[in-house]
C-alpha cells in the first residue's frame, strides 16, 4: 500500500500523517469521501463485510460505503445517503 502513504485518512486532522503501516485500511470509492482511506484494524468480519455509514463533513447526512465484492483490492463504494 506504499502509493496510499500520502493519502487521507478518514476522521484524521488536517495535516496529520497518513496511513500506519501497521494497520489495515479500506479505500472509499465515490462521493463526497472519494479517495479516502478508512483505519478498519479492530473492526470485526461482520462489519468489514457491511461497510458502514460515515459522517461527512459539513453535511447532516451520513454516506453509506459497502464494499465491492470482487476479489479485488479492499475498497468501500458510495451506496447513497442515509438522512
């Protein structure tokens, strides 16, 4: 994941480091968190497997993230907004 080490992690600081190696991180694909990574370390198989709802920003919505299942790399898509 070396390309990923500059990139953004949800919920970090501004300006804070990028992602630790010694965690595992899911990229978010599409809308208004495109390109992020998320920090899942101490999430559990149910949950990696059903994404979750994400705070966005200047927004009252959440934004629902599910993952692709297609064998790929681990990546959470924009499913939508949950009022």
């Amino acid at each position: 994941m070396h390309d990923s080490w500059q990139r953004t992690v949800y919920g970090s600081v501004p300006g804070s480091p990028g992602p630790d190696p010694d965690h595992d991180y899911r990229e978010l694909c599409g809308g208004p968190l495109d390109g992020q990574l998320i920090q899942v370390t101490d999430w559990t198989p149910d949950q990696l497997s059903t994404g979750g709802y994400l705070i966005v920003p200047g927004d009252e919505r959440r934004a629902d993230y599910e993952p692709l299942q297609d064998g790929g790399a681990p990546r959470w898509h924009f499913q939508g907004y949950i009022l």
